[in-house]
C-alpha cells in the first residue's frame, strides 16, 4: 500500500516513512514500489547493495526480480492477506548468502494457523502443496 487508502485497513509506505521521520531521524532507508521508473528502482537497489541505506521500506514489487545478496530480514505485514506461494516469494528475497537470515510474518485473525507451513519449511514444493 503506497498511500493511504479508506477501503483497506493496513499502514502505507507513506505513513511509515512520517513514523520514520520522527522515530529515527538519522536512518537511511529507501523507498521501492510500483509507481517508481526502472532507473529509480535500480537506483535505490544500487544504493542499498553499497550501504548508503540502512533498509528498504517496499510493497510486493520485490517478490520478483530482487536481489540483495546482504539482505538478513524481512518484516512482511498483513501476511494473512497474500497467498503462501507469494509469501514463500518474498522470504526468499533474504538468506541468499551464508549469514543467518529471518522472515517475520505479522498477521491477524484466524489466517495465521495456514501460515504455520511457511514456518516448518523452506521447500517451495511442500508450500506449493500445503
């Protein structure tokens, strides 16, 4: 979610970066999402592979085609709201080298029983299947 929107009850990109904004002032991170061009895009993958940014603020545009050999976490929100093939997606976008690597699934309501299998196993296989 990249604005605020009435129809869906989640925190934009652009309410995290005001919490960011006063909460850690001093943090560098960048901002990737749909609407940005290529050159954006890769600009700001560019900046974080070279350390300029401390993280990355993203919708679901890094599910594919994203590469960050150093990424070692990854915050996915309203996780209840995608399906296990694409949360699998997303958590493979970290753990792509030899350092310790976590996916933390934030979710709500009664969804979070059909997470458990992104918890037992990294086979996209068997989450295909599950």
């Amino acid at each position: 979610l990249i604005e605020e929107s009435e129809e869906i009850s989640a925190i934009s990109l652009q309410e995290y970066e005001d919490i960011l904004a006063t909460g850690l002032p001093g943090c560098k991170y960048g901002v990737l999402h749909g609407r940005l061009t290529g050159a954006e895009k890769d600009k700001i993958i560019a900046d974080l592979k070279r350390g300029s940014l401390h993280f990355l603020l993203a919708t679901t545009v890094v599910e594919v085609g994203v590469d960050i050999g150093n990424a070692t976490f990854i915050v996915i929100e309203n996780s209840e709201r995608y399906g296990l093939a694409q949360l699998h997606q997303l958590r493979g976008r970290v753990g792509r080298r030899d350092s310790q690597s976590y996916c933390f699934l934030m979710a709500e309501g009664r969804e979070t029983e059909r997470l458990k299998i992104l918890e037992q196993t990294t086979d996209g296989f068997a989450v295909a299947v599950a």
